[in-house]
C-alpha cells in the first residue's frame, strides 16, 4: 500500500467527488469521545459516539456467527433504525457469560442511556477483547458516564478506545459534493486485526454522516457497501462473535439525499470507497501482516465465491505469500479443493497479470520469466486471478499473509 493520504491501496479508487479532512474530525451533530475505564490495564477501553439530532436514522449489521456477545444481543432489542449513540469498550468482549453479561449490557445501556438523556433502546452496544471472561460492569459504566462528560467534535479518543491488537486507529473524515452542489460530510472509525474471516471479522466499524437520508435508504447502502468490503476479507478465517457495523445519517447538514437520484449515487460512491479502504486497512494490519493479496474468480456463479475464500483462507497459500514465494501449487490445491472431486479441473490462473496455469495445466516459464514473477510478488499488495469453466459468477476476497507474528500474538493473548 501506499503511504500518502487515506486511499492507499491500488484496489481502492478514491472518486472526484471526494476530498478527504481530518481523519479524527466528525460530521455535523456528531461527538464522540474516549476514556480509561479500568477494562484493560492501561490506555483508554472505553468509547462514546453520540448524534445529537433527534432524528437520526440508523442502519446496523451484525456477524452471523451462533455465538455472539451480549452487546449484539442486546442491540438487536433496541431501535436499530433510530439510534442515537454506540457504547463501546476494548479488552473484554462480554461474550458466553449467561445471565450476567446480558445483565452487564443492560446496565452499560442504560447508564449511557441516562447520561446523555436519551431512552436505552436508541443505545447501541459493542465489545471487543478476551471471550469468557466478565466484563468489569462497575467500570463500564463508570467509563460510559465519563464519555458523556468528555464528548466533543473530535474523534481520536473514541478510536482509540476500540483498539486491541491492533496497530494503530483506522478513520477517515470525508467531504462528499453532491451533483446538486451542496456538499455533506462522510466519516467512520474502525478496529480489527485478527479473527477475521469472510462474512465480517473481529471488527468494529461506526459510519456516520450529516446527510439527511430514509431509513431505507441508509440500510441499502450499509447493506451493499458492507457486502463489497468487510463481507470480502480474511486474515485468518476465523468468524467472530461481535461483529458490528453501525452506520448513521443525523440531516444535521440540512442537505437531503433524496432516493434514487445523483446525490444519492455520489453519496454511495464514498460510502463504498470509505469502506472498502477501511476494510483493506484491517487486512494490512492483520495482527502482524506484511502482505496484502487480492484474489479474484470469475466463471461458474455457484462456485466462485467458494474457491476464493478457500484461497484466501489457505495458510499454506498466506505462508508463501509472507515468504514472497510464487509457489502458485497452493493457490491450485486450495481451489481444487473448493470445488471437489469430480469436477474438471480446467482453470486459468494469472498472478500480477502474468499467466502461470491455462486449462488446469502450468504454463512452461523460462529463467527470465520465473524471475519476473517473483519479483511481481515481493510487494506489499499481491493479486491472484482463477478464471473456471462456466460464466455469470465473480468473487473477490482480501486476505494477509501468516507471519510468525500472527502466531506470538495469538499464543499469549489471554495471558
């Protein structure tokens, strides 16, 4: 990826309309705010990000794992298409606690609830960190009432306050002008490093803007938005159990998105590229990651999607991809294994562009050639391309290479 400004990678085009701020600023009508609650042993754990418009619309998506945390739980039971505010704490997950974690939950949300004189079910709740261990209910919501009091314009706090293996904050502040030459304000906050796996990972993302849109409206783009970015990457395929993404429009603008128009169309454009970067900035982190890779699939629509997230989930296919190793077998075997037996194995196959396998058989390279390719997978964004028989289908999946770091992080974290 590439250094300068928020859209640093290749796959990620950032559009004409979009001018990008300060990645810790807010849309109008929006605070937000992070403190040290005592969850972690140090560094701020605990977040609020609140609307102040009284009609905010909201749009939330959830990971679809059986087991999920308290906090998605008792979201669900709120007002999720008129939320106002998200609590959210770092270093303990509120998950497989019973009774006592919903209890917790509850209590958080109403604390929030209270302090920012609003009704619990327009706050939304969510926890990241260790699973099977009870979150400290005293902190919580002590550190929910010391947000309320610390909330202001500026988003660095909040996010920071969601991190937990990860490297550094992941946000964007952005400035949409819209054909009808008014101009809105688009921004999200996102953590995630590790247990990450298609359909969502361990992740957090908060979307809001100042634009007023329908619920409807709102919940189609968070929809499809989230289907072309956190729905397409893994970093180790591992499906969590707290997933969630809450996206909000508060009209604080005074610029209304109507359906189906131009600015409508605008506005979806930056709300995929900001996603689609926000989701790529994870896969890049991944708890140690040193490579990026892109595959695609194209051919069979009841196959592609399956042959691509078994490629992006091979350790074997991300241990070469850490070693720059173009060992293109293990892309073969992944899809070979996708698709099962009885099934011709005639599949193309092109990394960085070149062609290293057509109709299911390795294309003869000679010393200049082998070189090239591997000088093609020594950078840090790789692209793969499988072309299968048949047509109507495409898939893509974003994924990290496994490093040694991967595994020291996830071999001491409860301890």
């Amino acid at each position: 990826m590439s250094e300068e400004g928020f859209f640093r990678s290749r796959w990620v085009d950032r559009p004409a309309h979009v001018t990008e701020l300060d990645p810790t600023a807010l849309p109008q009508g929006f605070r937000a705010a992070g403190v040290h609650a005592g969850i972690k042993p140090e560094g701020l754990d605990v977040g609020l990000l609140v609307s102040d418009g009284e009609d905010t619309v909201s749009a939330v998506r959830f990971c679809d794992n059986a087991l999920v945390g308290a906090p998605i739980a008792v979201t669900s039971e709120a007002r999720t298409d008129a939320l106002r505010a998200v609590l959210a704490n770092s270093g303990n997950s509120n998950v497989a606690d019973g009774a006592r974690g919903l209890e917790t939950a509850r209590a958080s949300q109403a604390a929030a609830a209270e302090a920012l004189g609003i009704d619990p079910e327009l706050v939304a709740l969510a926890s990241t960190g260790v699973i099977g261990r009870e979150l400290p209910r005293d902190a919580l919501t002590a550190g929910a009432q010391a947000c309320a009091a610390a909330l202001g314009p500026d988003a660095d706090d909040f996010t920071r306050s969601i991190l937990t293996t990860d490297k550094g904050p992941k946000r964007a502040c952005l400035e949409v002008a819209l054909p009808s030459g008014a101009t809105v304000r688009l921004a999200g906050q996102c953590k995630g490093a590790g247990m990450i796996s298609p359909r969502f990972a361990t992740m957090f993302c908060f979307v809001e803007t100042d634009g007023q849109l329908e619920h409807s409206t709102l919940d189609l783009l968070t929809g499809v938005c989230v289907k072309r970015s956190f729905d397409r990457v893994s970093v180790d395929g591992q499906l969590s159990t707290s997933d969630t993404v809450i996206a909000f429009a508060n009209g604080a603008s005074g610029v209304k998105i109507e359906p189906e128009t131009a600015d409508e169309l605008a506005l979806g454009e930056a709300f995929d590229a900001l996603m689609r970067q926000l989701a790529l900035e994870m896969v890049a982190d991944g708890e140690g990651a040193s490579r990026v890779a892109r595959v695609t699939v194209e051919g069979d629509a009841t196959a592609v999607d399956k042959v691509a997230r078994a490629v992006a989930d091979s350790p074997l296919v991300k241990s070469a991809l850490l070693g720059a190793d173009p060992n293109f077998g293990r892309i073969l075997q992944s899809a070979g294994q996708a698709l099962g037996s009885g099934t011709p194995f005639v599949v193309d196959l092109e990394i960085e562009g070149m062609q290293v396998v057509s109709a299911g058989a390795v294309i003869d390279l000679d010393g200049d050639a082998w070189r090239t390719l591997e000088r093609s997978v020594e950078g840090s964004e790789v692209e793969f391309r499988l072309t299968l028989p048949g047509e109507g289908g495409e898939a893509e999946v974003f994924f990290s290479d496994l490093t040694h770091e991967y595994v020291t992080i996830n071999s001491e974290y409860s301890t």
